[in-house]
C-alpha cells in the first residue's frame, strides 16, 4: 500500500515572515545602539542626546540611528573637541563598532525565532 502526503509550500509566506522578522530586529538593533552610544555622547544640557532617533526602511531592511542637532555631525567628527570623561567624539561610529556583533545577534534571535514559529 503506497501512502500520499500532501505537502504545501509555503514559500512566500515564509519569505514574508523573515523579512518582518529581520526588520523587527533591525528595529530592536537600532535602539540598542542609540541606548549604548548615549553612554558616549557629548553631553553639557542633554539635548544632543534626546534628538536621537532610529528609523527602518522595512522595505529596503536598512535602519539608522541619528541626531537632529544642528551641531551634532560637529560634535561627532571633530577630534579636536574636549569632551567630559567618558564621554567622546565619534560617539555613534565607534558605538556601531563595537555593537555590531550585538547588531547582527538582534536580526539573526528574530529570524529563528519566526523560523521556529
């Protein structure tokens, strides 16, 4: 006696699934590194640091982390500037450094995740 099995593939739907579940974790590495490189930002009146703000283009999976100052790309990229202990110049760069592993940990605990699903 033979057995059939039907099998359906879902192909696109999981497609769809690791797409969302990578920009979920986009969205949660973006954060996380905001929430570390404000460990680092020049800070006199903190309003530098509360312009910080991530943004994901779901669409192209890109995220970004930013400052809306008017001073903030000069704050980030002249090395010449003194800065209170702890705090430093290239603050968000050096942050994205240090954190990518953490980055890339964020969007690949999202993918299994919906793999698992």
């Amino acid at each position: 006696m033979v057995r059939r099995r039907r099998l359906v593939w879902r192909g696109r739907e999981v497609e769809q699934n690791v797409r969302d579940a990578a920009a979920d974790g986009l969205f949660d590495a973006a954060e996380h590194v905001l929430e570390e490189a404000n460990r680092t930002i020049p800070h006199e009146e903190g309003v530098m640091m509360r312009s910080g703000q991530t943004d994901v283009d779901r669409t192209a999976l890109e995220a970004t982390v930013s400052y809306d100052t008017p001073y903030a790309r000069y704050q980030h990229e002249e090395l010449h500037l003194r800065h209170d202990p702890g705090r430093r110049a290239k603050w968000l760069e050096l942050t994205m450094d240090e954190r990518e592993r953490a980055v890339q940990e964020y969007v690949a605990d999202k993918i299994r995740q919906a793999l698992r699903g």
